[in-house]
C-alpha cells in the first residue's frame, strides 16, 4: 500500500489511486488559498492543484501535459497535476506558494 508524504502527514492510499483523491479524502487539499474553491474539480483544466512529487507515479497524461505548458507554469518546472497523477508506490508531495502552485524556488 503506497504511503503519500504531504505537509507532514503520512497518507495510505490504495495503488493506482489519483493523488488529487488521496488528498481530499484525508482532508488536505493541493490547492492555495481561494483556488479551493475555484478550480476545475479533477478536470485538468485550471492547473491549480500543480504539485511537485517525488516517487511512483503514472507517466503524464496527455491532458497535463497540455495544461503544464501553458501559462503561469512552466513545463520545465517538474510539476504535476495531482488531478492527473496516479500514485504507484511511496511519494512525497509539495505544494509550492501562488494561485496555481506555480512559485518554484530553486
């Protein structure tokens, strides 16, 4: 059973599981602010819910890549939708700062 590492919380999930998903059922969320409520539910339209992950994970899809490449984000800033992500194994999950989670800082 993968465990998903958010803000200080361990989170068992089922594999295969969307990591949008896992969040929201244990109460957290991968959006910021007022972008908890405005967001496109799972849709990979908005790209408010931009996490950055590390572990097993599904290959992106095809709508995430789309949404990831275009503004605020940065398609080579590493970041995932977690609407879109579906989790494998271990991971760890963080959210950056702004609207979409877009404020990488490296």
């Amino acid at each position: 059973m993968p465990t998903v590492h958010f803000r200080g919380r361990e989170l068992d999930c089922e594999e295969g599981m969307i990591l949008r998903d896992v969040l929201l059922e244990a109460g957290e969320s991968p959006h910021n602010g007022t972008s908890n409520y405005l967001n496109c539910r799972g849709h990979a339209t908005c790209g408010t819910c931009a996490v950055e992950v590390d572990g097993e994970v599904g290959e992106p899809t095809s709508d995430e890549r789309r949404r990831l490449q275009m503004p605020p984000h940065d398609p080579d800033a590493g970041l995932r939708l977690a609407c879109q992500t579906a989790v494998y194994g271990d991971v760890s999950v963080e959210k950056h700062d702004g609207f979409w989670g877009q404020k990488v800082n490296r």
